[in-house]
C-alpha cells in the first residue's frame, strides 16, 4: 500500500484481538460468580456444621451434669435448659421420660423391659433466628444414677 492507506488485514486483527479480549473477560466474569456462589455454599455448610456442634455440645453437658447429680426424686425431668452463646447462637435442650412410650410400644414385654430404667429423649438445638439445627439422644438412667447412651441422631 502506498500513501498511508489502511491495510484490511490489520482491521480483521483488531477486530479478532477485541473478540479474544471479549472472550476471556466472559469467562472471567463465570468464573469468578461461580467461586463466589461456591464460596457461599461452603460457608452455609460451615455453619450449619457448627451449630451441630453447638447442639451436640450442649446435649453432653447437660448429660455430664445429670450424671454429676442424684437422680431427682420421683423420677421428676430436669428443667430445660437454654443459653446464648458469646457467638450469637442459642442452644437449648429438653428432656421427656419415654418409658411410658417404649412400653407401649412392646406391650408383651412388660415392666421387665427397661429392667428398672427410665428411658429419656434428649432434643438439644442450636441455632440463630433463621438457621436452626437438631440433636437428639435416647438415653437410659438406673435408680442408682447410672447413665447409658443408647442412640444418637444428628440432622433435622
């Protein structure tokens, strides 16, 4: 070319480096929304695996303090126990007597199936005004104080 015209080739390699340039900020923008929605996944896990920790932790300290104490007289459930943790999380645990409930549900079996146990149901949860997760316990308890865990269920 002569005189300072434009050579056509230099305009299709503008206009492909723009299309390249394109391309590749279009895949940046994925990537980083997809590590960003991931990001949010793995946090929501995170705390909803701590809040099973909170709950599940505060099921054994309510056991170790029925296993420090005299077994309450008459049978009577302990009082329901909540707090609120420095972090923001509120736990709270209950018990209910389920004997009645296991005998009924193995009428032929009688008294001499808890064998002078009184059965429990432990529900512990831990959670914030939208979050919440559960823990519960069936646990077992002679006149003599004795404790015995007889089965764990962490979820909902």
């Amino acid at each position: 070319m002569r005189g300072g015209g434009v050579d056509s080739r230099n305009g299709v390699a503008l206009v492909l480096i723009l299309l390249l340039v394109g391309v590749v900020a279009t895949l940046t923008v994925g990537v980083q929304t997809s590590l960003a929605v991931s990001q949010r996944l793995m946090q929501a896990k995170r705390f909803r695996t701590e809040l099973r920790t909170a709950a599940s932790d505060a099921a054994w300290c309510f056991l170790r303090d029925r296993v420090t104490r005299s077994p309450a007289a008459g049978g009577s459930l302990p009082v329901p126990d909540n707090a609120l943790l420095p972090s923001g999380v509120e736990t709270h645990v209950n018990v209910t007597d389920s004997t009645t409930a296991f005998l009924g549900a193995i009428p032929f079996l009688g008294s001499q199936a808890t064998g002078g146990w009184r059965i429990y149901l432990l529900q512990a949860t831990a959670g914030t005004s939208n979050v919440v997760e559960k823990v519960s316990c069936i646990y077992r308890r002679d006149r003599g104080g004795a404790i015995e865990v007889l089965g764990w269920h962490q979820g909902k």
